[in-house]
C-alpha cells in the first residue's frame, strides 16, 4: 500500500476528514472530530496508527512484527502498524476496524447523521 493508497482508504469512509493538527508532515484522519487514524505520509517505513480493541491489540501485537504498541498514544487502544509488514488486506481490514470503533463511540445522534445520504 502506497502513501496515496492509505490516504485515499481512509478519506473514502463516510465522514472522514483529513486534518493536520500536528504539524504539515502528520496526516490525521477523524470522523466527525474524533481520530482513527494517524500517519507521517512521507514516513520511510511508512506507518499508521490505528485505534484498536486492547485485547485484539496485543493479540496483533504477538502475531505479527510489523505491529507495535502506538508509538506516542494511549497503548492500550492504539497499534502502531508497518504497512508494507502487513498483507495490504489486512491493514484495510484494521483501518475498518479503527474507524468503526470510534463511530461506535460516538453519540447515538451522531451516528445517525453518518447513516443518512
């Protein structure tokens, strides 16, 4: 997966933003304010951090190298995964993952307003 490739997977979600909060160089990528992603684009090896349930992430932790703990996030909830470690499938499966949880935290209003055209 390209810089563009993971750029363009997380702009494609309904309600997904891209912000820089953090300085030009760190793309961040909310739905309706809240993050689910976060990634230096230009990053050599490129990486994404990704919001995920704490036991599936220290499951994904022991399972696979190209998934650390959230390199300056909460560890519990966040991985920090390598994207060319991972087959591009599986890191689609884990952005998906990372954008459900936190639409899942949201108020029941707000996500009303993602179900409708």
């Amino acid at each position: 997966m390209t810089p563009a490739e993971l750029r363009a997977f997380c702009l494609g979600f309904n309600a997904a933003v891209e912000e820089f909060p953090f300085g030009p160089e760190t793309s961040v990528f909310k739905v309706l304010g809240k993050m689910f992603a976060l990634s230096a684009l230009d990053g050599d090896p490129l990486s994404v951090n990704l919001k995920c349930e704490p036991e599936q992430a220290v499951r994904l932790r022991a399972e696979h190298d190209a998934v650390a703990p959230g390199w300056h996030m909460n560890k519990r909830h966040w991985n920090t995964v390598t994207v060319g470690g991972l087959p591009d499938a599986l890191v689609r499966e884990l952005i998906e993952d990372s954008y459900d949880l936190v639409v899942a935290g949201l108020p029941r209003a707000e996500r009303l307003r993602l179900d409708r055209p």
